[in-house]
C-alpha cells in the first residue's frame, strides 16, 4: 500500500475517535455537573479545568481564555477551529484525509463521514448546539458510532483495514489514560477517594462508555482502584489500556507479516514491550508509583509508537535516514509534520 494513502486512512479514523470520545467527555461531564448545582463558580472551575490539563492543551488554551470555566472548555473542546483537536477540527481533519483517499473508501463511508462534516459546519448544528447541548453530542457521537459500523462491515480486512484499526485503537487507549489522568489535576479536596466528592469516578467509567460493563464486573461504589483496574488492565473491555495495545500489537504484526512475539521494527517493539507490562502490571502497583506518572508514561509509549509507526511506514527511505528529530512528547508537531509530507 502507498505511505500516503495509509497515513491517511489511518488519521482519518484518529480523528474520527477523537471526536467521538471529546463528545462523550463533554456530554457525560456536563451531565454530571447538573446533579450537582450545589458547586459555586470557584468549584466549577476546580472541575473543568482538570480536563484541559490532562489532555496537554493547556499552553494553547491560555492564549485565547483568561479563565477556564465551563463555557470557556466546553468552547475550546467542541467548535473552537484554534484548536486543531477540538470536536469540529478533528471532524474537518478527518473529512479531509478521507478525502484524499476515497477511492480506498465504500460510498456508505464517504457518505456518512461527509453528512457528519456538514452537519457541524450547517446553521442547524450551531442552533442545536446552543438550544440542546445534549443532543448536539448525541448526534456526533451516533454519527462516529454509525461510521465505524460501515467500515466494519464494508472495508475489505487487507493492509488499508489495519491502518484504520491501528488507529482507533491508539486514539482511545491514549484517551482512556488522559480521561483517567483528570483525578491527578483536582484539588485536594475534590480527590476522589480522600473523603470528599466521589463522583469524578462515575463521569470516568460513562466518559469511557464503561460504567454498564464496570458495575457488570464489580460491585458498590467504583474505588480508584477499581476503576484503575479496570479502565489500564482488563483484556475484555474494548476501551481499556490492556484491549487497545492487544489490537495495536495484533496491526502492527498483520502489517509487517511478522510472527508477534518478536518485532521487525520499533513501533513493534515499543508496542510489545508495553502489552507484556500491562500483562503483569497491577493497579495496585500503578496507584502506589504514583498514578498521574504511570500515565505520563503511557502516554509517551503512545507517542512513540505514533512516531515509529510514521518512519517505518509514511517517510521515504531517504528522508527516513535524513530525518529531523521529533520532539518525543509533542504529538502535535507530529501531526504537524505528517501533514506537510502529505502535501509535499
């Protein structure tokens, strides 16, 4: 397959996911906060400013908001264009990748990821947006719901499918550890766990679409390290940490017709390394290193494994031995540079 055609399948579903799981955060977060009026003005920002931290968007945050507020968040997160990872850039990013390669694509494809695209770009999304918030979200997220139902059942299961799964599976396990890494940004005494509010829990696990499955799997109250348990080291959910490098490992070896077990390249390597962690690792082991840290530096695996997938497989072999170093934790000058050697 041409390194262009599977760079771009492959960020075209990222976006898609990301999108998707941004909706669920907002929907679920915003939820939340109704059934708990009682938080004044100085809380409120104490719960939404948490968000931003974790996904590291802070730095670009502060150079368009003065505070960070629910209004301001929700802004930044949903339909601010500023941000090249908000729900309707994400969206346009993903449109514009399919375009490129839409005769790798069904017509049922093109067809719901487009309507999608201009429903976010019609007045009817603006107005549904600021008259029905919820709804807003619930149609993103059946949309993204609906678009990786038709590529499920219409994309033939060659090299273009294992890009597209490699990069789902990515975007969610690093979203599942940044809606997890929330809990390390709130005061003191909104920690969950320490004695004060416990809900944070709740939104996490209905951020992940996890809370039917957890309850399924647990009983009372979700505890820190239940949900850490749950949400970093279950090989059944879809949405844990363990389930997504398990589908990333099983791509990279379907891609390089390598045997897994051993690699032929470092995203390979990188990859496998971390599923053998997540194997043998425990969230009891997690919570007493240090939670916000074990996150940190899952989120740099993920990282790496994006870069290494990037050199083996997009740049030419020549630009690959003349490469330029990539800052290892700045996923966007990834994305960035990704971009340009497209258009190049």
């Amino acid at each position: 397959m041409l390194s262009r055609v599977a760079n771009s399948l492959y960020w075209m579903v990222r976006y898609i996911e990301r999108a998707d799981n941004l909706a669920r955060l907002i929907e679920v977060n915003g939820q939340l906060l109704l059934d708990h009026e009682r938080l004044d003005s100085e809380r409120l920002r104490a719960f939404w400013k948490p968000i931003i931290l974790s996904t590291g968007d802070e730095a670009l945050f502060a150079e368009h908001y003065s505070e960070a507020g629910s209004v301001e968040v929700i802004r930044f997160l949903t339909d601010d264009r500023k941000n090249p990872s908000s729900i309707v850039s994400s969206i346009a990013q993903a449109r514009e990748n399919a375009r490129m390669v839409r005769d790798q694509l069904s017509e049922e494809l093109w067809e719901e990821l487009n309507s999608l695209y201009l429903f976010i770009n019609s007045r009817d999304g603006e107005m549904l947006l600021a008259a029905d918030p919820t709804r807003y979200y619930e149609t993103i997220r059946r949309a993204t719901f609906a678009f990786h139902g038709i590529a499920a059942a219409s994309i033939a299961r060659t090299e273009a499918w294992e890009f597209m799964d490699l990069g789902r599976h990515l975007e969610r396990a690093d979203k599942t550890t940044r809606f997890l890494d929330i809990t390390s940004f709130l005061p003191e005494s909104e920690v969950p766990g320490n004695g004060a509010v416990t809900f944070h829990w709740t939104a996490i696990l209905r951020s992940c679409g996890a809370l039917g499955a957890f309850r399924a799997a647990h009983r009372g109250e979700p505890t820190a390290e239940t949900v850490v348990g749950f949400l970093i080291f279950s090989h059944q959910f879809p949405r844990s940490v363990r389930f997504c490098v398990d589908r990333i490992d099983r791509n990279l070896h379907s891609i390089s017709g390598g045997p897994r077990g051993t690699y032929t390249n470092d995203a390979e390597r990188v990859a496998g390394r971390l599923l053998g962690e997540l194997a043998y690792g425990s969230p009891g082991e997690v919570l007493a290193s240090g939670l916000h840290e074990y996150l940190d530096q899952t989120q740099e695996k993920f990282n790496s494994i994006g870069e290494e997938l990037f050199r083996t497989y997009v740049l030419l072999p020549d630009a690959n031995n003349n490469r330029p170093p990539i800052p290892a934790a700045n996923m966007s000058a990834v994305v960035a540079w990704q971009m340009a050697q497209q258009q190049q």
